[in-house]
C-alpha cells in the first residue's frame, strides 16, 4: 500500500473523527469540546508522531476509553510509551484487561523500552524512529490478534516491538493505574436519581401516615376542634332514669347559656364536675346533653388518647386542648375514663408516667384562668383517682349517676320502643319489673335484641314473648337446644331444679321464682331464677339465710330421691354461691353470735380467728341444708309432680310453677297454625305466637311428645 493511500484514509478517518465529538460529547462544557475537537484535529494530521497521539489519547481516554482502545487497536498511528500507558488505562477502564494475554503484553513493553521512544506505525510495515527495537510486521500482538481484532475479521499490523520497547511495567518501576472519573451527565443523572427516590419515598409514607391517620399516634400536632353540632341534638328530654343527675347539672346549662346572671355577685360556678356510675348509666349522655341543652361549643377527649408512643404526647395534647377550648369559651370539654389520665400517683413512678395529669391540673387550676370552661370527667372507678384531681376548684362537684329504678327502667324501655312497633299484649312495666338491676344500655340491648328475634320470625311487630325471650336470654344466657342429654340425666336436673323451686315457694322470706327450666344454657344443665318483687338495696338476714336455704334446696332433693350415695356434682356452683354468701355474713356483715360485729380480712387474722369463721360457716350452711331437707320432706309429692312437669314441659314460669305443685297446671293442647306448625291452642284469635324452628311457642312451655303421639 502506498503512503498516498494511506494518507488519503488517514485524511477520512480524521475527519470522521472530527464529526464524533461534536456529536458524542454535546453535553461537555464548551471549553473541553474544543479542546478535544483541536487535539483530534492535530492527531490526525500528525499520525506519525508519537507524542500527539499520546495527548490525545491521554485527552479522550477521560470520557470515551473504549474509543482509545478501538484507535490503537487499529494501527494506523504511532505509538510508544507514553501511548501503552493509555491504552492501559483504557483497557482497564473499559475492563478488557482480561482478554488481553499477559506475557506477551510484558514482552511487548519490554522490547519498546529497550528500544526508547519508538514511532512505529501500526498498520505498517516497519520502524519509522531511531530506536534499536526494529519494526516487525507481525501485527500489534504478534501472532496472537486480540478478541476484538478477531470478531472485527480485521488483523493489526505492526507496532508490537514498539509496545514490547516501552519503559515500565516492572517491578522497580510499575504502571499506576487510575480509574477514570465519571462523567459530567453520569453526575447529573445520578444526583437526579436519587432524589427522586427520595422523594417518591417520601410521598409514599405521607400518603400511608394519613390514611391510617398515624399522624396522632405519632405525636404530630393536629389541630383540636369542637364537635361538629348534629342536626337533632341530644337535650335533657332523651335521658331518662336519671332525674336526680339532670337536676343537678342544669346549673352548669343555666351558667353557659348566661354566665353574667351567675357572675354579678361575685361568685363562680365550680370548674370541673365528675360523673360517677357503674357502666352503661348514660353519663355520656348527660354531658352531650348539656351541650345540646347549652347550644355551646362541645370538645371530646377519651383518657386513652392522650398517652402515645412519645414521652411528652400527653402533656402536649392537653395544652392544645385547652388552647383551643379558650377561643371557643364559653364551652364544654368532656373526658371520658378520666381514670387513664388521673390516676392516683405514686412516688415509685416514672416521671414521665405523671407528665400529662401534671399537666392537665395545671391547665384546670393553675396560674393561667381557664374561665368559661366547664370540663366534665366521666369514671366507673372514682376511688382510683388522685386527690389533687378531685379537690376544690378543679373537680369539685360529684354527680353520682346510678342505675334506674323500676320507674326509670320503664322510661328508659319506653324511650327505646318509641320507633319500634309493639304488640298489644305488650308490658314494659311489667319488663321493667323483671329487670333490676339493669342500666340504660342492657335494657336497650334488651329491645335490640327483641327487635331482631321478632324480625327474624318475620313478624310485623314486637309480641311481650320476644321481650321475655330477650329477658332470659340475658338472665340466664342462651338456651343450648342442640345438647344431647340422657333420661337418667334429665330426670335428675329435673329433681334438682325442683328441689330449688320447692325452697323458694316454702321458705319465708326468700324471693319469688321467675322461671325454673331444665333446658341447658351457658355451662348449667338447668336453672332456677329468683327475681324479687321490687328494687332492693339491701338484704336482710333472714333474706339471706333463705338464700343459702334455696342453694341446699338441689342437693337436699338430689339426696332425698336417690339417697346419700347417688347424689351428683351438678351442686358445686350451690355450694359456692352459699359458702361466699355465709362467710361474707360472718366476717363482713357482722352476722354471728361469736364473732360479733366485727369485720375480719384474711391477710390480718390470726389462725385462732380463722378457725372460729370456718366453724361457723359450716354452721350457717349445715344448718341451711337441714331446713331444706325438712321442707322437701314436708312436700315430697309436690316435688314429684314439679320434676315430672319439668320433664314434659322443660322450661315454667313462677307462675306455672305453683300450679305445677298443686297438680292443677293442664297439659298444652296444640293446633296447627298456618304454616301447619303445631302451637299452643289458647292463641289470640287472627294472632299467630312467635314460634321456633320446632313449632313450639317461645316464652311458653316447649312440650315433647312420644313417637306415637
């Protein structure tokens, strides 16, 4: 090939050259694209210089090093020392070191060090520099070409002595190798990269914390706001049962409707008032209804939200609460379970455990006035709360909101009736009557669940058996009709059951029977449940020595028919309810003639005492057991004839019981209703009773019949 030729190649490839960069690095800054673009040039007009093609190699190995390797590989330009080292460095750049053969490379360098600073060509055909090394035509790497060379089918020529002649590479003198820094774009995309990570992760968790609404569990200030106000308030008129406590707080509606009438002679209407009351007594009632009755601002907290996962949370909460109740004063704050807050405290305690209750008696009666602020606490547990909380000036007035009475029940049914349909033969007084002991919320449980028994029955209204059904339920638990029982076990129960039941008619001063069933509810086989005549709030001795009477009645008649050695363990609930009762009369009610009034605790008494109450609680309960085997002795015919009544009918009221006893209770005569169920025959004309899966009428005795009836 000529030197014409290869010029003329020489002259296109450099000015293919020249197009690349302009192309390939437009992102550069300007300066460093013309610097390229003006080494380029030079390089390709002087390809026979050794020193020109290092600096621009040195120059376009820091952005395209696989661009080096390609150019040297081709041959076509001088090369020497300082162009090895280049083409080291891109080679290690791009990670093609490993395909290169070692030994041969090493050889290489040494023949071009050995040579000086050779100016081979590579592509032709000999040494074109004054060194002693030679030019060999064997191609770059000799006999062997490299994996690029071999997939391009194109072979490099020549040069290979003056790479083998280059200084270095020992180990008296070793190449230094350095990566190459990543480019301007490289930068810019990364930096790009990772904070739009960032920030979809970011978004991602914000969009999490609100929805699951983490952001007060987390501590994060939110802002307190009233109650919004309803459409239909809650006045004094929807909270029955509790007159007492409704007279009691108007004070505090009168104060927030016109507090100057409260105020112009100097006195003050008391800051906190607590409501105190077993559970479901409608105190969260009365305070929504003050502030319905008020018409004023109505903030509600619970206890348990205060404390969070952050020391401090509590503390903090408070002061917003009350930051925001005094731009809206006059208003109410009510707490509900104020005992998870006003705790009493302990000097043993952590003192974080008391940040938010110090915290919260400050902003009640601190340094800072909270004038028209009515806060309203609500507890089941008034003893459980410090006494700095509930002194003078913070919450000084205590309402007790107990449970109804028979008057306040019947208010409370009739309440919840009102948007329920009733039957005719429906008597809430006489529900009412049936119930002490209930607060507002079982007795409206008690007319849910009567609602939902009618409706499932498909019934247009609610009859008096759904309330009874409801009624028991409650009382007793639910009946366990898919129980499978044996003859000899249903006999028994049934002479157990009676047993009660007998004591309860015969013994003085013992409560009426509301209904005696052999049917299983709960974990009990049968049952026998008193309810006396009217509310009590106490019981007298004898009430109660009748009661341990009525507890032995079961075992007593258990023994009377089967005889001492036959006698079951359905007693052992008897015998717990008769021994706590007996021993609560010796040493808590003061009710024995040895001990005296005196009230004894476990933990205190010596060992002598301890003997002396156990002797007479075996006296009390031996004593009972005899007066119940005396009363079944005395009616042992009325006994058999109220089990074998049990046994056929399986569930009797109080009154079906005592004319079971008398034998004068008539056997259930059954009709076909229109369904072609069989039901009682004595139903109301044009009136079909509530029945059951089996056709028999709820609230009235089940009846089982032979297979040949």
């Amino acid at each position: 090939m000529s030197a014409c030729t290869v010029f003329a190649r020489g002259k296109q490839l450099a000015r293919a050259m020249q197009r690349a960069p302009a192309r390939r690095w437009s992102f550069l800054p300007n300066a460093d694209e013309r610097r390229l673009w003006r080494l380029a040039e030079e390089a390709n007009a002087r390809g026979h210089d050794p020193e020109i093609q290092a600096a621009y190699l040195r120059a376009l190995g820091r952005v395209r090093p696989a661009e080096v390797v390609a150019r040297v590989e081709a041959g076509k330009y001088a090369t020497g020392e300082n162009v090895a080292k280049e083409y080291v460095k891109a080679l290690v750049a791009t990670g093609a070191l490993d395909r290169v053969k070692l030994p041969q490379l090493l050889d290489t360098m040494g023949k071009a060090a050995k040579g000086g600073e050779g100016v081979t060509r590579f592509g032709g055909g000999g040494h074109a520099g004054g060194g002693s090394g030679g030019g060999t035509g064997g191609g770059f790497w000799g006999a062997a070409a490299s994996p690029l060379q071999g997939a391009g089918g194109a072979a490099a020529v020549g040069g290979a002595a003056a790479l083998k002649s280059a200084s270095g590479g020992g180990v008296a003198d070793p190449i230094h190798v350095a990566l190459a820094e990543p480019s301007t774009q490289s930068q810019i995309w990364r930096a790009v990269r990772v904070l739009g990570t960032t920030f979809l992760v970011l978004g991602f968790l914000g969009v999490i914390i609100e929805e699951r609404g983490m952001a007060r569990g987390m501590g994060i200030s939110t802002e307190m706001l009233p109650e919004p106000e309803l459409a239909d308030p809650t006045t004094f008129d929807d909270v029955k049962g509790c007159d007492e406590a409704k007279a009691e707080l108007e004070e505090i509606v009168q104060f927030l409707r016109n507090p100057a009438s409260f105020t112009r002679l100097g006195g003050k209407l008391p800051k906190g008032v607590l409501l105190m009351g077993p559970p479901g007594t409608g105190k969260t009632l009365l305070a929504r209804a003050i502030a319905g009755e008020a018409q004023r601002p109505f903030f509600y907290a619970s206890g348990s939200e205060f404390e969070e996962m952050f020391v401090g949370v509590g503390a903090k909460r408070v002061r917003e609460l009350f930051a925001a109740a005094k731009q809206s004063a006059p208003c109410i704050i009510f707490i509900d379970e104020i005992d998870a807050i006003g705790g009493k405290r302990n000097p043993k305690d952590q003192r974080f455990l008391t940040m938010t209750l110090n915290q919260f008696l400050v902003e009640l009666d601190g340094f800072q006035s909270s004038e028209g602020i009515i806060v309203i606490g609500a507890t089941n547990f008034p003893e459980s709360l410090d006494k700095a909380l509930v002194r003078p000036g913070r919450f000084d007035r205590h309402v007790v909101v107990p449970n109804p009475d028979i008057r306040g029940r019947t208010q409370i049914l009739q309440c919840h009736t009102k948007r329920i349909p009733l039957d005719d033969d429906v008597n809430l007084e006489l529900i009412a009557r049936g119930t002490p002991g209930f607060s507002g919320a079982e007795l409206a449980n008690l007319v849910n669940m009567a609602a939902l028994k009618a409706a499932i029955e498909d019934f247009v209204a609610v009859h008096m058996s759904h309330l009874e059904y409801a009624k028991d339920k409650i009382l007793m638990g639910a009946e366990r009709k898919s129980a499978v029982l044996s003859d000899e076990t249903r006999e028994t129960t049934a002479y157990h059951e009676g047993g009660h039941a007998l004591c309860c008619l015969y013994t003085k001063e013992a409560f009426p029977v509301h209904k005696a069933t052999i049917m299983p509810r709960g974990q009990a086989l049968g049952m026998v449940s008193q309810l006396p005549s009217k509310d009590m709030t106490s019981m007298s001795k004898a009430q109660m020595l009748a009661k341990l009477d009525v507890c032995m009645g079961g075992r007593a008649a258990e023994e009377l028919i089967y005889g001492r050695d036959y006698v079951t363990s359905g007693a052992s609930s008897d015998f717990q309810q008769a021994t706590d009762l007996a021993e609560a009369m010796v040493t808590q009610y003061g009710m024995s003639e040895k001990l005296g009034q005196v009230i004894y605790d476990k933990q205190t008494e010596s060992t002598e005492t301890r003997a002396l109450i156990e002797t007479e609680v075996r006296a009390l309960l031996d004593g009972s057991y005899e007066r119940a085997m005396r009363v079944l002795k005395m009616h042992e015919a009325e006994l058999h004839r109220l089990a074998k009544a049990l046994l056929v009918h399986e569930s009797l009221t109080g009154e079906q019981v005592r004319l079971a006893v008398k034998g004068e209770l008539p056997p259930p005569v059954l009709t076909e209703n229109v369904q072609g169920k069989a039901v009682q025959g004595n139903a109301a004309a044009g009136k079909t009773p509530p029945t059951d899966e089996k056709g028999s009428v709820l609230g009235a005795p089940n009846v089982t019949r032979d297979a040949d009836s």
